[in-house]
C-alpha cells in the first residue's frame, strides 16, 4: 500500500475561526478508510480543500506517485486528477435519464469540443451497463433520475463516481436516510469499491462505519483526535470525551 | 503708487480754496465749454467741478451725460425733463422745481467722446457718494470696463470708504488696475505679486490679459520685442497655420489649395488634354499638380507652391510669440503670479471636484440603499426599483400640486412617498415576488415585466414631459467659498439626506427588533421561523423598508433631476452597480460602492470633460473589470455565509 | 445525421412548418397572388430574425442558465457590421455618379471626401474613423459580423467566468456590458454617427433598380434559411452530450466541476457561439429594418429577447421560436395601430398607451403561472392527446 494523498499540516479559518487545525492524514492506496467526528469537526471543509472548493491558509496536499500538490489547481482539474466527490446531500442532475447522468461522468475527453463532436461509442454503453449493474440501476437507465428514490440517487451518484474511475473516493455520508437493506448494499460497494482505489467515507452512523470495517479516524475541532480500528478508537477516553460531551 | 498719493494731496490740498463758488457760477465761468463740450475742452470744467467739493456735482454730471441739462437764452444751466412742448426744470443749487415752455432753452448734447469722459469723472463722485448703493454700483461698473483714468480715482476713495466689505473690494480692484495701468513699472509688478494669491477669475483675467501674445513672423528674432517665447512648426504649429503667418506676413506666396488647382485644370482644358496630360488622366494628385506645373511653366497660372516649397521657406524664418506688454520685468511677474494662481486653482478644482463627486455618490448611495436592502439583504433583484424612484418623484409633484407652499410641500412628500411606494413595494412582494424566492432569473423577469407596466402607466397619467418638482427657495443658490469651490445648498440637502439614511438603516438593522429579525430570516428562514419569527411578516417588511426608501430617494432626486417616466431607469443599472461593486447584504458596501462610483465618474469626467456619455461608458467599464478582481465587492462577506 | 433527426422529431417537424412558411408566404406574396404587402415581408423576414437570435437566447439562458442581458448588443453589432458596409458602398454610388458629371475625373481622395461628408455630414465631420476601415468590403464587413460579437463575447465572458459571476450578478454585469455599448454608440464622436445611427440599409448596392417586394423576399428567404440551420446547429448541440454538460451546468455548477469538466469553457463556448448566430441574425434583420441606431441595443432590448424565451418556453427551441415570433408580431399589431380602441364609457383604451402595461404584466402572469410558457402546451397536448 502505498500513499496516495498526503495532507500535511493544513490550516484554515472562516471568519476566524479555526475550522481546520494543523490537520495531518495519509491515505494509502487501495484503502478504505473512514472519517468520523462531531458537528463541526471539520469533515465537509476536509472535503472542500482536498477537492479544491476552498483553499487552505497554510499547509501542503501531495497527490499520487508524482507528489504533485493540488495547491492551486482548480476543481475540474483535481477531478481529473483522480479524485472524486459524493457530496452529503445527493446531488444528481434530476433534468437528465440516469443514463445521461453516468455518461457525463465516464472517464472520457473533459474538452468542450471533444464533448461536442462525442460519438456514443459501443465501449462507452457497455461500461454504463456494467455499472448500471454494480448499482442495481440497470432498469432505470431510461428514467429520469428526478424520479429516483432518495437511496437510488446515493447510488446514482456513487455509480457517477465508479464512471469516473478515480483513484480516490470522498463519499461525504452515503447511508444517510437509508434503509437497512440499502445500507448493506452500499457497504457492498463501497468495500468493493476499495479494493481496487482508495476510498474516504465520512459518516456520523457508527453501525455503518462498524460495517465497513476500516481504518477510522476520528476529527474533532479541525484536526486528527485519534485513529486505528474503530475498537482501538472507540475505547480511547478524549473520544469518548468529545463524544459524551456533546 | 507714490505719484498717485501725491496727486491725491495736491488734489485734496487745493479743495478749500474754491468751495465759496456754488454750482451754477462754476459752470457761468465755463459756459462755453459747458454748452458745446468737446473732448479735450470739457477736462476743464471736469476739474474745476471736481475741485469744487461740492454736493451736487456728481447728480450733475449724471444729468449732463444723460443730455438731461438744457441751457436758458439767459446762459443759466437747468436739469429738466421734456414733457410735450414743456419742460419740467430743476435748479441745480437749489432744486427748486419749475415748469417752462422748450421754446427759451435748448438742450446740451454732448457727443460719445465727451460723455465717456464726464463718465469717467463721475465715477470718482460715485465712489465717494454716501449712498452705499451708488458706491456699490460704481465699483461693479469699473470692475466691468476697467481703464487707466479710474485707478486715481479709485485709490482716492479707499481711504474714506465706511464700508470693510467694499473697501476690501476696492483694494481688490484698484490693484488689478495697478497691475494693468499703474504708471511705472514697478508699481505694477507691485500690484501683479499681489495677485499671487487671488484664485478669483477677475484676477486670473487681469494676469491673462497682462501675459497676451500674438504670433509673429521674421528672418530673425526681433531683439526690441518681449518674446515669449520660439514656435517650432509641426512641433508648437502645424506647418499649415506656420506658412499661413509667412502668407499674411506677405513673406510666401500663397499655397494653391487643390480645389484652386482643380479649377485652373478645368479652365484651362485644350482639347481633351490640360498641359499635355490627357483629361482621363487627371484622377490623381500627382497627375493634377504635373499638369499644373505645365500650366504655370507656360505663364498661365501662378507658380505652385509644393511642399518643399513651404518647408523651404519655413525653414527661412522664424516663429515666435510676442507679449502685447513689452516690459519684460512685468510679464515675467504675470508669469509667476499667474502660476502661483494656477497651483491654488488646481488645488481648489481638487476640492470642488471632491465636493461634486461627494454629491453624486449621495444620489447614488440615495437610490441604492433601499436595494442594498431589498437586493442587498433579502436577494431579491427588483428591476422595478428604478420605478419606485420614479413613484416617490411623481407623489412629490402631484403634492405640489396640491400644496402650494414648497417647504410645507416637501415635508408633506417625503412621509408620503415612503408611504406609496412602501404599500407598493409590499403589494408587488405579495402578489410576485413571494412566490418567486427561489427563482431569482425569473424574480428579475417579473419586476421587469412590473417595472415596464408602471413606466408606461406613469406616462400615460402624466404625459411624457418632464414635471418640475421645485424645491423650496431656502435650497436655492449655492454656499460659495471661492471662485473656484461651491456647492449647491441642493445638493448639500442630498448629501445630508443621505447621511440621515444611512444612520437610519444602520439603526433599523442592528439595533431594533425588526433589523435583528430580518437578520435571522435572511441567514436561515427555517431556523427563525421555529423560533417564533414569521418570515413571510419580515419578508413583506423587509421589501416595503427598502421600497419606502427608493420613495424619499426619488423626492430627493426629483428636486435635484427632471421628473420623468424614465427617470428610474436612467439610475436601475447604476444602483445594481453600486451593490454589486459595494458588496452585497451589506449597508457600508453600499456606501463604499455609491462613493466609488461616484468618485470615478466625476474623476473620468475631469479629465474628459466635453463628453458624459463616455465618462458613463468608461466607468462600467472598470466596474466590469473591478468585479473582476474583487468578484465580492468592496466590503465581501467572508466565510461560509459568502459560500453560496 | 438520419439518427440525428430520428431523436429528434421536433427539429423535423419545425424545418417542415417552416418550409411550408416560406412557401406559403411567397404564394400570398405579391410574387404569388400579392395578399400579402412587401412591408408586411418585411415585418415576418424581420421576425424569422427575431426567432433566430429567440433561439440563440434559448440556448444561453434556457439550456445553460446564463441570462444574458446583452444578446441584443451582439445582433445590434452584426446590424452595424453590415450596415456600414450597405451604407458605405450606396453613398460610394450616389458619389461617382455625381462627380461623374464633372469635367476632371476626381482623385480618390475626393471620392473619399465625398463619401466621408456624406455619411458623417450629420455628426459635423468628414473624417472616416478608423472604425470605417474595412467599409468598403463586403467581404471583410461580413466577416466582422461574425468576429465582432464572436470576440467580444468571449473576452467579456472570459473575464465574467473566470472570475464566477454567476446567476444575477452575471445578467446585470451583461446589461452593463450593453448599457457601456449603447451610451458609447450614442456619442457623435463615436464614429458611426452618434444617435442618428446607419439608415438607408434597405437599399442594397448593386441592387438599385430591383424592386423592394424582390429584394424583400430575398431577405425573407435569406432569413429563413438562417433560422433553419441555426436550428438544425442548436438542436444539434443541445441534443448530444454537449446539452447534457450545459444543461447539468445550469443545473448545478459546481458538482460538474467535481465530475472534472471545466465549466468555464462550456459557458464561453455556449456564450460565444450564440453570440455569433445573434450578430448574423442582426446582420440579416437590419437591411431589412432599413435602419439601425444605438437606441436599438438599450439594454431593454435584451430584457426583451429573455421575456420572448420565457413567454415561448424556456429549455426547447420552438418555444423561443414561437415565444419571439408571437411577442413580437402581437407587439407590431398593437402598437401599429392594428388593435381596436376599447370604449370604456369614461375612458378609451387606446392600445398604443397600454400595449406596454398590457405587455408587462404578462410577464408577471406568465413568470407566475405558466413558467414552461407557451411551449409548456405542447407538453400538455402530447400527454394527454
């Protein structure tokens, strides 16, 4: 396992306050890992500088085999790059069928002319089946995807991050809202999904994180409280601490 | 200076000697000159008269210029009047009125020359009358037509003047006529460094007028002259304006322009050719001037003069600028006054530009504040904004209509269009824009559509001429501080209207219930609404606040501006401006963004002065680029509440 | 290209209403049995105009969510483009024949003299600006209909974009963009004749002698035919994966950022493209006006052209078509004098008063309660036949 992504002492603050703090993690590849942490820790702003929403004050972000730093490089192009996004609310374009929404995330020519003149190729369909599959979707492909169920266009979405075929996944809480049953086929995925990438899943359901099975770290007040197994963390006494405290 | 004062002693030293005499034996010992005066006989009894002291002698001379003065058969001297074929008689000494038939007297005309000459005396009477109004009148008349006979005169009656104000002024004006005709030279230059620190377009003339010149043309730099100064042509002249001082100087031949050369062609066409060249030919220059120098080798038509011609014969002489003064020690004085003068004009130019850009960033503050509320703090964009200006316009005019009394009026209209436009504002958010809150695209189409209908409304109701909206006449004229710096008591009104408006605003939004409710609704509706607030209240509020201020804007604007139907639209897109430029959902964004925009424009306009249409297009411009570099505006918002 | 058409029988059906237009106009035109007047050509030749850039709006502002406020400035620019040339090339005419009857044959100077007191008498000069240049072109004035509002837009929506003035901040910016260009042409020393605009464009060099009712379906033709493949072009981009891009865009920016798409250079490409069909849409609509002054480009205009697409139908292409053709044709009849007084017993209605409040609050009703506008029927017709 090597590292994929390095953050290394990042700092940023809103209006003076401190929503990331010195924050330190290394994301390994493949790796699934699992952020948890109270309101406010800063899970959703570690998402934000990582994708290039919101620029960090201070500190480094090293991506890849090339230790390139995503400081300064815009969101399409950190996209590109190889990291994609599943943000907490399921943000599917709910104007276009399923299927237009997974071929606008396949791994293809980004250019504006090359999407002009894009041809739809045999490959390309057979990859949106595959996926359409993986994500139980493969009936719904002609539906527009407005007309989801709120655990379909999770799904949707994550099935829009596999098309992009990233090295790593954020997935900012997937089983939210989610039946028990839905939840076990995300977990699915998202296991599945790691065996090949690194995946970062931020959760507050500790079941799920539990289900999962990964590595966990734990945010508190923008920077790394502990980390391990979520046993090793879970019996440590700060967490239990913030955790109680709230 | 010291020939003047003692002029004046001799002058006042001699007064006692004759004042036995009364009016009328002073003018028996000059009848002649008196009956028929010329110009150079009538400084006589000028001086007499003027030594005399006298009382009467300046109603007089008045008379006498104004051929009011009619002579009897018996030589005696009488003001009158015609009335038909009488005359209505006032005695000179005594005043005592009569009435006479025309036939015994006749009239004394004197002829231009003379009158301007017993003007000129008069005025040393009316300087010196007790009636401060005839002094006043005196002054303004020589400060109108200075010349060199009234600067006697004139320093005479400094000394006796009751007045500080108009003495000052005498000073003043005896100065410029100092600088101007003073008798020596350094006198003047005297006079002139006096003026180093009159910034008044008076003095700035008089040192213009000292500092004339005029172009001058010769082989060489004349010595005996007072040079400005060496005119390179096609450097300080175009060499057109240079050969045309060598042509009126009768030093060059005068150049043939190609419309003479066209007309020596035409008249001189030989068979279908003019000196050999064929006609069809002649559709160049080059062409015309080859057949034209054939014409002229054969002693047709003058000689052309080509361009070679001309630098030849510029290259031959010289150009320059001649002072009108010839006194080099003057000008050089003029020179330096005039620049002193010219440093503190800029310096006051400074000012008053300030002054007027501070006037015009309160108008647009003025028409902005209540979108900085409506757009501002609530989101919504109102294209119909720009018409509730024009509402609270039209309700002031439509009250005075009503209440003749323009004080009264305006106190009346203020309230009152804050009251219709509020109930209009709250109207259009419950009827529109309530349903729209998240559409902001098509809240922009709808006022739109809103702000269309009431344009054309207002103009069928009031017609599409302008309506006067008058302002009370204790706003009329302007504070002056100088020549060069002053300011509308209208505008000051604006501006301190303005102030009072952003107290208020500030006031209402941080410091009253409603402002911290409408703080709430805006940051989070859920939130505020579970909390006991009702946000459709505060939003119905919140949009009547910001359209009741677009009201009393446009009452302030209507005194200031015309009163039209469009009157809105000319300041809708300059009040989005100062918004988006200030920094939206912020009350001191709004004002940096007015004072901005306002500053530029008045600053573009400075330095194009003849054209405010370009200024308009320079500036939204850089506010096309300035949001650019700062996409948030002025005073940004910072942290997630900026995020979306 | 059959597939092209297959998935989208709409395009098929619209290049059929319009052929069967044409051809239907020209029978009635006074070419055919002359019902219909060469003015009233003018006035449907104008409106297939209209329709075009409607559709270049629809596409900005429907598909991609940029309400631009300055489209209009684009066609004005594509009016004057041409303008300048039918303007410079007729006084070129009426000049050489005049001096023609001089007995020297003048010098180009003189010729150009001439033209320059004749075009620019009005502003009190006779200089040619420098904007004038390529006036006496045709080809080189053609091309600057399509690279002036080509170039424009795309600096102006370089700067826009990348700076992400999005939303209403975006149209405002684009009406100031307008109002800068329209207060700039109102000046005399603009160079193209202040207020008083470019006039005579209905005359076209060359053509002197050909009646106005030809040249008059000439241009319909014209017109027409640059609707049909502006059409056929927009409903090409929007129907592919290109669309779909722009349609997520407007929908949500930043989530197709994250899927790794530049979103800026989709918005300048859409911006600039339609920017260009709304300059060859002015370019055709202006000869045909006879005349074009900056008043045209008033930032109103514009507001105009997104009220046609609202009214028409946001986000389909015969919406616009139909929103523009029906706002404006109904605009001409009403203000025209077409529609009857209505006799109130205390007040008459006279149209030409209260078209515009009539027309305003339209919007309003239409903004409110039917936001898929005129097209949004079809829907209706289709689901439930």
């Amino acid at each position: 396992m090597s590292t994929l992504l390095e953050v290394s002492g990042v700092s940023v603050s809103f209006d003076g306050f401190r929503a990331i703090n010195n924050l330190s993690i290394q994301i390994g590849e493949p790796e699934l890992r699992a952020i948890i942490g109270p309101n406010g820790a800063g899970k959703t702003t570690f998402m934000d500088i990582i994708t290039g929403k919101t620029r960090p004050d201070t500190g480094r972000i090293i991506w890849g085999d090339q230790n390139i730093s995503l400081l300064g490089m815009s969101e399409s192009q950190i996209a590109m790059a190889g990291i994609g996004r599943k943000f907490q609310k399921p943000t599917v374009f709910e104007d276009q069928t399923v299927r237009a929404n997974l071929a606008m995330a396949l791994r293809n020519p980004r250019g504006p002319f090359s999407v002009l003149f894009d041809q739809q190729t045999r490959a390309g369909a057979d990859r949106i089946a595959e996926i359409a599959a993986e994500i139980g979707l493969t009936d719904s492909l002609a539906r527009t995807s407005g007309a989801l169920s709120h655990g379909q266009k999770q799904w949707l979405e994550i099935g829009m991050l596999l098309a992009q075929d990233p090295r790593l996944l954020l997935v900012d809480e997937p089983a939210a809202g989610m039946t028990s049953q839905e939840r076990a086929h995300t977990t699915d995925l998202l296991k599945r999904a790691a065996k090949t990438r690194a995946v970062v899943v931020v959760e507050h359901d500790m079941e799920f994180v539990r289900r999962l099975d990964c590595k966990v770290t734990v945010l508190h007040e923008g920077s790394v409280l502990a980390e391990g197994s979520l046993d090793h963390v879970t019996a440590n006494q700060t967490v239990i601490d913030v955790y109680l405290g709230r | 200076m010291r020939r003047v004062f003692l002029f004046l002693a001799l002058w006042l030293g001699f007064a006692p000697a004759l004042q036995a005499q009364d009016l009328q034996s002073i003018l028996q010992i000059h009848a002649t000159e008196v009956a028929d005066p010329g110009r150079r006989t009538v400084n006589a009894v000028l001086d007499d008269l003027a030594v005399s002291g006298l009382s009467g002698v300046a109603d007089f001379l008045e008379s006498w210029q104004d051929k009011a003065v009619w002579q009897r058969a018996d030589g005696q001297f009488f003001v009158a009047a015609e009335a038909g074929n009488d005359l209505h008689l006032t005695d000179i000494v005594s005043g005592a009125q009569s009435t006479a038939s025309k036939a015994n007297f006749t009239q004394i005309k004197p002829n231009g020359g003379v009158r301007r000459v017993i003007g000129t005396a008069l005025v040393q009477f009316q300087l010196t009358d007790p009636d401060l109004a005839r002094r006043t009148t005196a002054v303004a008349s020589i400060a109108r037509s200075p010349n060199a006979d009234q600067l006697a005169p004139l320093l005479a009656s400094i000394a006796p003047e009751p007045d500080a104000d108009l003495r000052a002024r005498k000073v003043q004006l005896a100065n410029f006529l100092s600088a101007s005709f003073a008798a020596t030279p350094n006198d003047r230059i005297a006079a002139i460094d006096n003026m180093a620190q009159d910034t008044s377009v008076e003095a700035r003339a008089v040192l213009n007028q000292i500092l004339t010149v005029r172009p001058g043309v010769a082989a060489m730099l004349p010595d005996n002259e007072n040079v400005a100064g060496v005119l390179t042509p096609g450097q300080d002249m175009t060499p057109d304006a240079a050969y045309s001082l060598l042509v009126a100087a009768g030093l060059a031949p005068p150049r043939t322009p190609p419309g003479v050369i066209r007309a020596a062609l035409e008249a001189h066409i030989d068979g279908g050719r003019v000196a050999d060249v064929p006609v069809a030919q002649l559709n160049t220059n080059a062409m015309r001037e080859r057949a034209y120098a054939g014409l002229a080798a054969a002693g047709r038509v003058p000689p052309l003069v080509t361009p070679s011609d001309r630098d030849a014969a510029m290259a031959a002489f010289a150009f320059f600028e001649i002072y009108a003064e010839a006194d080099p020690a003057i000008t050089d004085a003029a020179k330096r006054a005039l620049a002193s003068v010219e440093t503190r004009v800029a310096a006051g130019q400074t000012v008053d530009l300030a002054l007027d850009a501070l006037s015009l960033a309160s108008i647009y503050f003025l028409a902005a504040i209540g979108l900085a509320i409506t757009f501002g703090v609530m989101g919504v964009i109102n294209m119909a904004h720009g018409e509730f200006i024009m509402m609270g316009a039209y309700t002031g005019y439509v009250v005075q209509l009503f209440i003749p009394d323009y004080t009264l009026s305006i106190i009346v209209a203020l309230p009152l269009a804050f009251a219709v436009t509020f109930g209009a504002g709250v109207t259009m958010e419950r009827l529109v824009i309530r349903h729209l809150y998240h559409r902001p695209l098509e809240t922009l189409l709808a006022t739109f559509g809103i702000s269309i209908a009431l344009q054309q409304l207002a103009k069928n109701i009031f017609g599409t001429q302008a309506r006067p909206l008058t302002s009370p006449a204790w706003l009329d004229g302007a504070w002056v501080f100088s020549d060069v710096i002053q300011i509308s008591y209208i505008r000051i009104a604006i501006f301190v209207l303005a102030l009072i408006f952003l107290a208020l605003i500030l006031f209402v939004l941080k410091r009253t219930r409603l402002g911290l409710e409408v703080r709430a609704v805006t940051q989070n509706p859920g939130m505020a609404a579970s909390m006991g607030i009702n946000p459709e209240r505060i939003n119905m509020l919140t949009f009547g606040l910001g359209s009741g201020i677009a009201g009393i804007a446009g009452v302030a604007i209507g005194l200031y501006a015309k009163v039209t139907s469009e009157m809105g639209a000319d300041y809708i897109v300059q009040s989005f401006m100062t918004v988006v430029v200030g920094g939206v959902g912020n009350v001191w964004g709004t004002l940096a963004g007015a004072s901005l925009i306002g500053f530029l424009q008045k600053g573009i306009e400075w330095l194009n002065p003849s054209n405010t249409l370009a200024a308009q297009t320079y500036m939204i411009l850089f506010i096309i680029l300035f949001i650019q570099f700062r996409p948030k505006g002025i005073v940004a918002l910072k942290g997630r509440a900026a995020a979306d | 290209m059959n597939s092209f058409f297959l998935r989208n029988p709409s395009t098929l059906w619209f290049l059929m209403g319009l052929g069967l237009f044409t051809i239907g106009v020209t029978i009635l035109s006074e070419a055919g049995i002359g019902f219909l007047s060469t003015s009233f050509i003018k006035i449907l030749g104008k409106t297939l105009c209209l329709c075009l850039i409607a559709v270049a709006m629809d596409v900005v502002w429907g598909y991609c969510g940029i309400l631009s406020l300055g489209h209009f400035a684009f066609f004005g620019i594509g009016g004057y483009a041409v303008g300048m040339w039918l303007m410079y090339a007729r006084t070129e005419g009426i000049v050489l024949d005049s001096l023609a009857a001089q007995t020297i044959p003048p010098t180009p100077q003189e010729i150009s003299d001439a033209i320059g007191n004749q075009i620019f008498g009005v502003v009190g000069s006779s200089e040619f600006p420098l904007v004038w240049a390529f006036a006496d072109s045709l080809f080189l004035q053609l091309l600057m209909v399509v690279l002036v509002p080509g170039l424009l837009a795309l600096v102006f929506g370089w700067l826009a974009f990348r700076s992400r003035v999005t939303g209403v901040y975006l149209s405002i910016l684009t009406q100031a963009m307008t109002l800068a260009l329209s207060l700039y042409l109102f000046q005399n020393d603009s160079g193209l004749r202040g207020n008083n605009g470019l006039s005579g464009l209905q005359n076209i060099p060359g053509f002197e002698t050909t009646p106005q009712a030809t040249i008059s379906l000439a241009f319909f033709y014209a017109s027409a035919l640059a609707l049909a493949l502006g059409y056929v072009l927009f409903a090409w981009v929007v129907s592919g994966k290109m669309g779909s891009v722009i349609k997520a865009i407007r929908d949500n920016e930043s989530r197709v950022r994250f899927l790794g798409y530049h979103v800026e250079s989709y918005k300048l490409l859409v911006f600039t493209l339609t920017a260009i069909i709304a300059g060859i849409a002015g370019a055709l609509y202006y000869p045909q006006a006879g005349i074009i002054n900056p008043a045209e480009i008033a930032p109103i205009a514009s507001i105009y052209l997104a009220v046609w697409v609202a009214i028409g139908g946001r986000g389909r292409l015969y919406g616009a078509v139909i929103g523009a053709a029906f706002v404006s044709l109904l605009s001409s009849w009403f203000t025209g004098g077409g529609a009857p007084a209505i006799n109130l017993g205390f007040y008459t209605v006279n149209w030409t008063d209260w078209w515009l409040v009539l027309l305003g609050l339209s919007f309003v009703a239409v903004t409110l309660f039917f936001p898929k506008g005129i097209g949004g029927l079809f829907d209706y017709l289709v689901r439930k036949p």
